[in-house]
C-alpha cells in the first residue's frame, strides 16, 4: 500500500489554503502559495494539523481500531487477519512485513504482473476450499488501501444495530413526547400510554396514515426510548430526573475549611417519645462542610424547623462541642489527630472539647425552604459576614453532598437506633411505634455522640488527595491537614449576636408592656416608649422584638439605645426551666378544669405547683413527664447564652463561653444555684413506676388543693400496677396516663 509523500513541490492543504512546498530542511517546511504569500511551519505542527493533506494522494494512514477488533467474534476477526496476509502478499510477495526470503513465485513483483498475482491469489483460495474471484481479491486489496485492517471486515458482522429497529420514527416520535409530557403526571399503564401515543398521531398525521405498533413491539420501543432518560418509574424517580442540571456536570470544589457549607433539614428515620406518650418522628437539619465532610452542627427538634433552628445551626459550628459526661475519653480533641495543642493556645475554648472541628463558613448553600430564606436567617448570615447561596427550586443534586450525608447517618446511626422506621413507609415495620423509647433529648445527645465517633473518625470515600487516589482519609484528618495550611481564627460570638439568631416579632409596647401567647412582658426600661410608635412604619409602628420558642421567660426589644431584655412579669412565680410547650399543656389544662378562661397569674401559679410536685415525684403521670422533659430541653439545649436574669437591660459583652453553651442556672430561695442538669435520663421509662413509693405522699399533699376536682386512683389500683411494674424489674415498662383512672 503506497502512501503519499512531503516532498519538494508538493503540494499540500495546510491552514485551510493550498500550499506548494519549497524548501524542506530538517524538521522545517517552506511553504509558498499561488499568490507569493510564504510561511515557515514546523513538520511536527504541520503533521498536527487536521485539514493537512498532500493533494493528489491518499489520506495519511490511520492505525486500525483496537477496541472495535476486540470486540468482533473470533472467527470474523481470524478472517479479517487472513485477507490483511493475502493483501500484503498480492502487492509485496510477502504476507508478513519484515519476512525473511524470497518471495513465492506466483507472487513475486519482479516476474509477475499484479493482474497475474490476484489470479493466482483467487486460484488458491478456491483450492481451498473458498471460492473466491478475482474481482473480490481486487475488492479487498482496494478496501485495504483505504481503511487498512478494519476495512476488510465483514460489515455484515461489524454494522451495528439500532435498538429502535425498523421502528417508524413518527412513532418514536410520539411516543418521547407523549413522556415528556407526562414527566409531571401521576403514573399510568404502557396501555394508557399507548392509546395516548394513538391520539397524537391522529392528531399530527391524520386517522389512519400511522398505525400504532401491536402492544408487545410498543412496549419494547418504550423502554428503549425511555431507557437512561428517567420517563419511566414512579412519580418520584421523574421529578429527581428532572431536577438534575443539564451535562456536563461542574463538581463542587471546596479547597479550605468553610469554604462551602451546605445545610439542610429531613425528618429523622426514627420514632422519638413525646411528653404526651405519642410517638413521632423529629426533625434534624444539620450543616456539612465540604472540603473536610465534616458535620459542623446537628439540630434535632420535635417539630418542623424553624428559622431559629437554622440559625442555631451557625452558632454551633462556631462553638466548640463539649464532652458529655459518659463519653469515652477517645472522644476528645486532645485523643484525636486534630493538632490540638497548637489549637488550644489560639483558642482556649477548646479545652476540653470533643472531637469535631469549629468552622466559621464562608458561604452556606440553602435550598428554598421557609426556613433557610427567612428575613432573621438572611440576617443572621449578614452579620456574621457569611454569603447565602441558595439552590435552585426542587433541585436536589445542587447540595447531593448532605443529601447524601442523610443517607449515611440512616444507614449508621438511625437503623441501630430503637424506633427505626426507615425512608418511607414501606420500609417500616409493624412493631416500630412499640419499639420507641427515646425522648428527643436522648436522642440529641447520641445523634452527638455518634457525630464524633462514627462519622468524624471514619474514613469518607469522598476523601481522597489527586496525587493520592488510592489513599481515603477521614473528616478529622482532612480538617487536620486543611487547618495546617489555612490557620484557625476563633470567632467568639457577642451577645448581640445571639438575639439576632433569635425569632422576630412585631410588637407595640403598651402601659402593661409587651403581651403575645398569652405571656406580659415588662422592664422599667420600657418607660420611654409605652404608647410610643417606632420608626418602622413599613411594620406599622411596631417594635422589633426578639424570643426564643424554647425559653419564653424573657424577650429582647430593639431599642434606639440596643437590646433590652425585658423578663416574663411571672418569671419569679416558676422557679423551674420550662418552654413553651410547657406552657402551652398547663394553660389548656387550666382552662379545662376551670371551665372558664383564666388570667395569667393562674396560669402561672398553676405551672408553679406543677413542677413543684413534679419534682417530688407527686402529680400525674403525664404532668411529670411534661416537667421532665422541660428540664431535659433546658439540659441539651446548648446554644442559650449565660445571662444574669436577676439584671435585665441592654445587653452587651460576650457570652463567655468556655465550650457550649449553657442553660441559665436555676436559683432557689435562699439564692443558691440548683443542680437541674442531672435529669432521669430514661424520662418516658418506668422501671418501678413510683406509684407504691409515692401514694401516700400524693394523699398527704392535697392535690386537689391546686388543681379543683382532681381525684387520686384508689389504692387497690395503683397497687396493683405498682406490683405489676416490680415484677419485672429488668423490663422497661411505658406507662400510659391515659389507662389511669382519673375524674375531672
């Protein structure tokens, strides 16, 4: 097979102009058009060149296709391999390049013509038993010069199909667009979908002219059109395909700690007990820092997250976590690969503290929930200087980083966890509700504790250096190489910055001070703006005020001067921690024995006695239980600064944080500060039910005296569940106060 050849007066195709070649000196060409114009190209460039040709030649050789060989049966392949030899030897005498010898007579050049080698090329392949012309040798050796190897295949064996067949493309047609059009729409049957795809072709071509292919043929041609498209499968399966940005993909690059954070919310895969017995899954929003994969904070809540919730999410990443009491020793920073001596000398407050990175985002990436696009979280992000970028709508491969974080912490955390009922509800099982057992703040503190041990030291396949591919490292040693290289600057957050975290209302202040949910709010500071409009016309006149749903005993009211904290005027009466769901029970508890709706102060002596007798065991069942969960949320609940309530006012200063924050102290009448940390941790459990300890001590007491018509069961039933409870004393019981006999 001859090639072309660069030579002196050649002419070429170079640049998209003809060429005549003039000088040629070593890898230097000289080429010189028809009008003058002369260039100097390096042959290597030239080569290079797609549009390089030498014109009254062949094209420059091409190597054969390796892969597409392989991939031919054995016996198609063997036989392209035996044409290339009979080629070869037609035109050279030899059948393999570089052969040693002479070449046999009947093909050797040198006596015999090329029209005397093809016939006895013919000759001796029809001895062989294949009968073969002369014209078909003169074919392949034509097909040899122009593709080489793969030319001289059989193209009946190496044409490749189409999967629509002989499929009219009218009907293919319609049946994409019918699938498209039905990307949004509830599910149906390939028989719907075929008298569909009738319709339109009725519609477009007229009754009659295109005929539907019979069912079996349409229902092939419909998974072949939807095959990898996402047109098939449930509603769900379309809109996640759908949602997907079109390719090529751009991969989420973060290179330093805080670089990206991505948060998000999802209910948790497990059943946690609520104060009234019911069982309910919680909601958990956490914030994943992408360059280490390192949960920066976890929010549980009972019910849907709030912009509280989300903005407690970027106090915590600030804040270090503090080892809990319980936690092993492995769990700390100081036990970890985190440098934590040269930390701690930059940032005392990780003394002491757990196993997971403090990280001040630079930018956080939100989808388009309520929550994460609310005026108090933009805000909250403006003054700690972070950037918001939020995602498109329904798009959910946007933030695929802790989409896919949720997945893992079902996989190992919720699936261990008892209560567990899966993703959806085919996956849950019959006995679920019976299976839970934690409260949602026993929850929160194993969700934590599992963040540092079983997801802060694992090694994430995610994780991986691209001059060390093969090598995966965990979130802790990615933070721990990152921070080396970027540094570690603690933020401190200031008082101011924590009301700004908080909810917003908009109030008026009136002689009695501030009221909402049934609650007055007062402080003497509030004197020079009673019956006075603010500045804020836009909102009516009404002041900005700040509170936090999980501690209503005092709010914050944006003055000319700052923030003033103004406490709850019944404040003094409820010397326990309590929240608003507390609250909430004790008010529809009083109106409904009362039968007639009663002012605050009842209210508050009401809520008073409650946690008084909760707190030596006596009352209902579920009265302690709402107690007890009270102060649980006001154990865990860490991101509520130290305040000194005794002096409400501007506030100023930092919040003095040693590690977490923590609950205000409770203090008692003498003005010592009570314990009310060690909480039962098994609140809804009840291993020997307190009824035979306490029946005479609720007699004693006087229930009624606080609460009108409340009647105490009589011994003989409350013996009998206190023996039940004690004969089992290995076995978690549930107590439900609802089975309690009780008259009201």
């Amino acid at each position: 097979m001859t090639h072309p050849v660069l030579e002196v007066g050649a002419r070429v195709r170079h640049d998209g102009r003809t060429w005549n070649v003039a000088v040629l000196e070593g890898a230097r060409a000289t080429l010189v058009t028809d009008g003058g114009a002369s260039a100097v190209v390096l042959l290597p460039f030239l080569f290079a060149d797609p549009s390089f040709a030498v014109e009254g030649g062949h094209a420059p050789p091409r190597l054969p296709p390796f892969g597409l060989l392989e991939a031919l049966p054995a016996e198609a392949r063997q036989r392209a391999l035996e044409w290339q030899r009979h080629v070869r030897e037609v035109e050279t005498g030899f059948p393999v390049a570089g052969a040693t010898g002479g070449p046999r007579p009947e093909f050797d050049p040198a006596t015999r013509s090329m029209a005397q080698r093809e016939r006895a090329k013919a000759d001796e392949l029809t001895a062989a038993g294949r009968v073969t012309s002369v014209a078909t040798v003169r074919r392949m050796r034509s097909r040899y010069r122009r593709g080489g190897l793969w030319a001289v295949v059989d193209g009946r064996v190496a044409r490749e199909s189409s999967p629509l067949g002989r499929a009219d493309e009218r009907v293919v047609a319609a049946i994409r667009d019918v699938l498209e059009a039905r990307r949004e729409r509830s599910t149906g049957t390939l028989a719907r979908l075929r008298r569909e795809v009738g319709w339109l072709l009725e519609e477009q071509y007229g009754a009659g002219t295109v005929t539907v292919p019979p069912t079996s043929t349409f229902n092939r041609l419909v998974h072949v059109v939807a095959d990898g498209q996402g047109l098939l499968g449930t509603a769900a399966q379309r809109r996640w395909h759908a949602s997907r940005p079109a390719p090529p993909f751009t991969p989420t690059v973060a290179l330093r700690p805080g670089e990206l954070v991505m948060l998000d919310s999802t209910p948790l895969d497990v059943l946690a007990v609520s104060d009234d017995g019911v069982v309910g899954r919680p909601e958990l929003s956490i914030a994943l820092d992408v360059a280490t994969r390192s949960i920066c904070a976890a929010v549980l809540r009972p019910k849907g997250t709030s912009s509280v919730d989300a903005a407690m999410l970027l106090a915590q990443m600030v804040v270090p976590m503090a080892m809990r009491p319980g936690w092993d020793e492995a769990l700390a920073m100081r036990r970890s690969v985190i440098p934590y001596e040269r930390l701690v000398a930059l940032d005392a407050r990780l003394e002491g503290a757990a196993a997971r990175p403090v990280i001040m985002p630079e930018t956080v990436v939100v989808d388009q929930g309520r929550v994460f696009v609310s005026g108090s979280f933009l805000g909250a992000c403006e003054s700690l200087g972070v950037s918001v970028q939020p995602v498109p709508p329904a798009n959910g491969p946007a933030k695929g980083n802790v989409e896919r974080t949720f997945r893992a912490i079902g996989s190992g955390f919720s699936q261990y966890v008892a209560g567990h009922v899966g993703p959806d509800i085919t996956q849950r099982g019959a006995a679920a509700s019976g299976d839970a057992c934690w409260s949602l703040a026993q929850l929160r503190e194993l969700l934590d504790e599992w963040v540092v041990v079983g997801w802060q030291e694992r090694v994430h396949d995610a994780l991986r250096h691209p001059m060390m591919t093969g090598v995966m490292v965990s979130p802790n040693e990615m933070w721990a190489a990152l921070v080396a290289v970027t540094g570690h600057v603690p933020v401190p957050l200031q008082m101011g910055d924590y009301v700004e975290l908080l909810e917003t209302r908009w109030q008026a202040i009136n002689d009695y001070g501030i009221r909402f949910g049934y609650r007055t709010y007062d402080h003497r500071g509030l004197n020079g703006h009673r019956r006075r409009r603010s500045t804020r016309a836009d909102k009516g006149g009404r002041w900005e005020v700040h509170h936090d749903p999980y501690d209503p005993s005092r709010v914050w009211v944006r003055l000319p001067e700052g923030w003033l904290e103004v406490p709850w005027v019944h404040a003094g009466a409820v010397r326990s921690p309590f929240t608003a769901f507390t609250w909430s029970f004790v008010r529809r508890t009083v109106e409904r024995r009362g039968g007639r709706e009663e002012h605050e102060a009842a209210i508050a002596r009401a809520l008073d006695e409650l946690l008084r007798r909760a707190g030596r065991g006596l009352g209902t069942r579920r009265e302690r239980s709402v107690a007890a969960r009270a102060r649980a949320t006001a154990r865990v609940n860490d991101a509520s600064p130290v305040a000194d309530r005794s002096r409400p006012g501007v506030a100023e200063g930092s919040f003095g944080l040693s590690g977490v924050f923590a609950a205000s102290p409770d203090r008692d009448e003498d003005g010592d500060v009570d314990d009310l940390a060690d909480v039962d941790a098994n609140v809804w459990g009840d291993e020997e039910d307190d009824l035979a300890d306490d029946r005479e001590g609720r007699a004693d007491e006087g229930l009624s005296a606080g609460f009108p018509g409340f009647s105490v069961p009589d011994e003989d039933a409350t013996g009998a569940r206190a023996r039940e409870a004690a004969a089992a004393p290995g076995e978690m019981r549930v107590y439900d106060p609802r089975q309690e006999a009780r008259t009201w």
